[in-house]
C-alpha cells in the first residue's frame, strides 16, 4: 500500500505559495528545493553563498531526520545557484562535505535570480528509503 505523508516547517512561504517542504509516496520522499531559512521562517545570509549552503544542507537533514532517513539514501539532488562559475569551487567543496563518500545523481543549473531578495542556492532532493541508511 502506498503512503503519503507530507511535511512542513509551518513557516509562511509554505502557505503563501501552497507547497509542502517533503511529501512521502511509499518508498521514495520528494523534497522542495530548500533554501537558508531559520525555524521560524526568516530568510538568513543574504548574498552569502558559503552560509546558504551551509544552512540549506541543515535543513535538508531536519527533513531527512522527520522521516528517519539518512543521506545516504538521497538518490539525486538538483542544486540552481546564482552566479554558476563564481560560486562552483564552493558548490563542489560543500557537496563533498555533505555527502562525504556516498553519490547521487546530480544537477547543477545556473539562474538569473531566485525566490528571496539575496538568494543564491536552492536544493531540491530525492531520497529512497528503501537503500541502507
């Protein structure tokens, strides 16, 4: 039997733009593209792209701890960062820290501009809980 189980922060933008942050359809968790935003909602670091990433994986693990999962059941990623080329030595870094030994697929795309007034990384992510933790 399949299951749908959806997640949240409670934060504004979720009910602004009607979305949730994760949505669970039997084995596999779909998440929103996560941004550096706080519990309450706030969005942190502007123009600061090393924090943002920072914070982005942070709440990427708040949503995989929800649902009991790990990174290493994360099957693919797709990373829209602001300014490519200045801020890919810092994307790559920060994905090896994150990730540590474990590969998913992965997508980077280089965009004009993003959601918040200062905003330069969104990652949105798959995860398979049917692989080891």
């Amino acid at each position: 039997m399949t299951t749908l189980d959806a997640f949240s922060y409670g934060v504004p933008a979720e009910s602004d733009f009607g979305y949730s942050q994760a949505i669970r359809s039997g084995e596999l968790i779909h998440v929103s593209g996560q941004v550096s935003f706080d519990d309450a909602g706030e969005f942190l670091h502007p123009g600061d792209f090393a924090a943002q990433l920072e914070r982005t994986y942070a709440n990427m693990d708040k949503i995989l701890g929800h649902y009991g999962a790990t990174r290493n059941q994360i099957v693919s990623q797709t990373l829209y960062l602001v300014n490519l080329h200045r801020n890919a030595a810092a994307t790559m870094a920060g994905n090896l820290r994150y990730f540590g030994d474990h590969r998913p697929a992965s997508t980077v795309l280089g965009v004009a501009e993003l959601t918040m007034p200062g905003q330069v990384v969104e990652i949105s992510f798959v995860v398979d809980t049917k692989l080891p933790a």
